[in-house]
C-alpha cells in the first residue's frame, strides 16, 4: 500500500546500518527506488519498502517505517488486505 506521507509526530526507536535492508524487531525494512511520490510501501510477509530518497536514520525515515508497520499490524489483524 503506497502513500504520501503527511507530517505526524510519531516516532519509532530505529538502529540504521549500512545495508540495503535492516530487521526491526520483526519487520524487514527494505531500500527501494519507489514510484514518485511513494515514500513507503508496506508488503505481506512483515516486509517494509522505504525510498532510497529518505535520507538514513532522519526523521522522515521514522515516521515512513511508523506508518508503513501501522499497516503491517492492520493487515496481520485483518482490517487491511492487500489485493
């Protein structure tokens, strides 16, 4: 599910490493090039797809990670599919 992020205060503790993936907790979090506008992506199978345009470890980061795992736990509750 792809989005355009709107500003929030939400934050995420999050380890940054030099990978083109990170785990964290259970959440694959994933570098890719993403369609314009699509900041984030969340994937089935507890995959995150963030854009390589993001800078590393930054705030926006965060809160892309923080909004695309919302919709991980939605799907895993079965409020949210993906079709």
């Amino acid at each position: 599910m792809a989005f355009k992020m709107k500003r929030t205060k939400a934050t995420f503790p999050f380890k940054g490493e030099d990978h083109d993936f990170v785990h964290e907790g259970d959440y694959k979090i994933v570098r890719k090039d993403l369609d314009e506008g699509v900041l984030g992506e969340a994937e089935n199978g507890k995959v995150v797809n963030i854009d390589v345009s993001i800078p590393k470890g930054s705030k926006k980061e965060k809160e892309v990670i923080t909004h695309e795992i919302h919709h991980q736990e939605e799907m895993n509750d079965g409020v949210l599919a993906l079709s």
